[in-house]
C-alpha cells in the first residue's frame, strides 16, 4: 500500500503569529487577497486587526464577511459574486480565510469555484479534485477542525441538506497560521464541542485502515496535546497553555485524518448536522462512545494506543483493560463537558425515527464508514444510531 502525504507549503504558530499575515501573503505570491469571514469575527475585532497589519503593509483585499456557520452552498455562492467582481478591475489573486472551519470550508470552495465554476455538488467525493485551485491562507480560531492542514471542504447541499464532503489538492491551504491568542474567546460549549471534534480526528485516524506511519504520529501527538488540555480550556478559557496546546492539537489531528481518512463517527454524524443542524463537533461527540464501543473488537490494540497516548492508562497496562479506559474516559468526557444525546438536543423522535435509513445511506455514501476498522451495513448504522438516541 502506497500513502500520499499532503501538508500546507508553510505554518507559521504562535502567540503574536496573525501579525505575520502580510509575510505569508507575500511568500505565497499573493499581492490582493479575498478575507473570508464571519460576524464573529468582526464583533470581536479581529477582522480589524487583520484589516489594520494589510494596511500597513500596503495590502489591498476585499471582505466577505458572512460565512454561516456549518455553510451551506447557498452562502457560499454569495461569496462566490464577490470573488468575481473583482477589486479596482483586476481578478482576486488568493483567500484569507479567519475563523472556525467555516470560514475556512467556505474560502477553500471558492478556491475551486473561482477558477473552474460549476456548484459545489460537481466536486463532491468520490470525484478527487487534484486541479490547481486559488492559494488559501488560513487562520483558524477554533481548536478543532484542523481544516487549516486538511485537503478537505464540506459544504451543505441546499436542495437535500447532504453535507457534501469534497477532497482532494486543491482544497489543501497553501499556509496555516497559529494564533492561540485568537482562541481566548472561545466560549466553552464552542470550546468542547471543537475540542471533541479534534480528539475524533486523531482516534479515527489512527484506527482507520487507511492510516500510515505518518499519519499515526501526528494522530498520536494529537491525542497527547488533546486529552489533558480539554477540561481546562473548557473550565478556564483563559488558559493560555492549554489553548496553545488545544491549537496545535487540531491542527496535527486535521493532518492526521487527511492523510488517514475519519471514519465512522464522522460518517454518521455529517447526516445529523445536517439535518438537525447540531454542531459539527457536538454530533461527532454524541456518537464517539458508542461507536468505539462497536469498533473495538476489530482493532483492540490500536484503541488501546490511544488510551495509553490520551493518557488514561499508563504503557504498562493490557490491551483489554486500556479498552475498558478509553470507553469510561470518552463517556466522562461527554458528561462533564455536557455533551447532550439527540433526544436531549431537542431532536424530534419521529423525525429522527423517519430518517435514520436517509442518513444510513448518506453515512455509507460518504465513503468514510469504509475506513472504520469494524465496517457497518446499513442495518448495523441504523441500530447504532437508534443506540446513541436516548
Ligand atoms: P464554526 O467555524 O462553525 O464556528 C462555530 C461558532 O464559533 C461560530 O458561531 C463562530 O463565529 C464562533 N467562533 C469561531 N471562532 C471563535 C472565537 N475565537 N471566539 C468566539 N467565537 C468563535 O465551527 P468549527 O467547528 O470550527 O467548524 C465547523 C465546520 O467545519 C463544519 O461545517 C464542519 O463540517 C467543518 N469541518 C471541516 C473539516 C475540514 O477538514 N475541512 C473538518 C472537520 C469539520
């Protein structure tokens, strides 16, 4: 089996590190960029901050500063007309996505929508798209998706809520910049619901049957930075260590996975994002317990290397009961960081009954089932999310 490995040309981290963006622009060859954002990030001021650094440094860009959260297509064509008309008669030459993977997913769509048009279904997997694409800076503000190191954008279908999952080098960010200082105003439910997500990455990249060399030290460096820093950004979102760890945690877990591929948690959860619209994050760690739990036997020993890597057992201990650990560990994580079911989110049960086959189908679809050490029929995704409901 041959392994392609995929990383951003260059990452800059640390405190301080936004202030390195007309830097970046400039080794990346990118003279008028498009800022791809949302209203958070305005409110905070970040955006001026960025906004201010371009300035000096004589950058001219222009802002779209509506990405929806979880985006859809629809938002995403908005910004493609502004990607289009352009800044002072020339063509934008590159994104500057700020913000969670939001923005991030919307900058790298319009990458390849710029250049090759078409709707954003033309690009969804099994379709690989290798095709050159407009360079992505991006800056991540949440601590979860690794989108900023993934090649990698999911965007939601208007017409059937299918949270279409589009892979391949042209959504790959030419570079990554690291500011823990941006994730200070996490709020702590966006702050464990990211974190989960990033946990998920590593697990599901290390078990995947896909997963290589490569990809296991960044899952298990993911799953040592992870682990122990969860509860205390989630309990004291000023904890400067713990952000700067849960940054660098993501961001190895995005590579992790992108080169390794998630599997079944995420394939089940998409389907519920959308269309129950729960957080990315808060899905995946609805499901993450339950479907270890259904996982394990078929890759004991990889499960217990990430209990031992999270922490939760020390090297010594046997494989059976690094199981054990590692199922009590993710269901204390969800409880303590007040992680809901989907009866406790509020979902409809007739609703959920209704399109558990729907979300079954779209689950499998996806491919990311196919990667899970144990893999599901229909049938056995079914009785897993009828499992997890209550
Ligand atoms: P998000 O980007 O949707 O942000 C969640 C909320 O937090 C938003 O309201 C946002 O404004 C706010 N927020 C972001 N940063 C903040 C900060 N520093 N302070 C205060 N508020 C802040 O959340 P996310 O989990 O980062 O991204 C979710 C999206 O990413 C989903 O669509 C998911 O499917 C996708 N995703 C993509 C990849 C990938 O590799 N491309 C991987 C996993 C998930």
């Amino acid at each position: 089996m041959t392994h392609s490995i995929v990383l951003p040309r260059l990452i800059r981290t640390g405190s301080g590190a936004l202030g390195q963006l007309p830097d970046v622009l400039t080794a990346c060859g990118v003279k008028r960029p498009l800022i791809v954002t949302d209203a958070t990030m305005v409110a905070l001021g970040y955006l001026v901050r960025l906004a201010q650094g371009l300035a000096q440094a004589g950058i001219k860009f222009g802002l779209f500063d509506a990405t929806e959260p979880e985006p859809t297509e629809t938002s995403v064509l908005v910004a493609e007309a502004i990607l289009r008309a352009g800044l002072d008669g020339q063509a934008f030459d590159g994104l500057v996505a700020l913000g969670g993977g939001s923005a991030i997913d919307t900058a790298k769509a319009l990458a390849v929508l710029g250049p090759h048009g078409g709707r954003m279904r033309d690009y969804k997997v099994p379709r690989i798209v290798d095709e050159p694409a407009l360079p992505v800076i991006a800056i991540p503000t949440t601590a979860g998706t690794g989108s900023e190191a993934t090649r990698v954008t999911v965007i939601t279908d208007p017409d059937n809520d299918e949270k279409m999952l589009c892979m391949g080098l042209a959504f790959m960010p030419v570079a990554a910049i690291l500011d823990p200082d941006l994730t200070l105003s996490l709020p702590p439910r966006v702050t464990a619901d990211t974190g989960i997500d990033a946990l998920t990455h590593a697990i599901e990249a290390y078990v995947s049957r896909k997963a290589s060399p490569f990809s296991d030290q960044q899952a298990l460096a993911a799953m040592r930075l992870i682990a122990p820093n969860l509860r205390r950004a989630f309990h004291d979102g000023e904890d400067r260590q713990a952000r700067e760890a849960l940054l660098i945690g993501a961001c190895f877990g995005g590579i992790a996975f992108s080169n390794a591929s998630v599997a079944l948690v995420h394939g089940m959860s998409r389907p519920i994002g959308a269309f129950f619209h729960v957080p990315h994050g808060l899905s995946n760690a609805m499901l993450l317990p339950a479907v270890t739990a259904w996982s394990i036997p078929s890759a004991t020993r990889r499960y217990a290397d990430c209990a031992r890597a999270m922490g939760v057992v020390g090297d010594g201990v046997s494989d059976e009961i690094a199981n054990t650990a590692l199922l009590d560990e993710l269901r204390a994580l969800n409880a303590e960081l007040g992680v809901p079911t989907p009866a406790g989110f509020g979902i409809q049960p007739e609703r959920w009954q209704q399109l558990r086959p729907l979300m079954a189908e779209q689950a499998l679809a996806s491919g990311s089932p196919g990667n899970n050490p144990r893999i599901p029929t229909h049938d056995e995704i079914i009785a897993l999310y009828d499992e997890v409901w209550g």
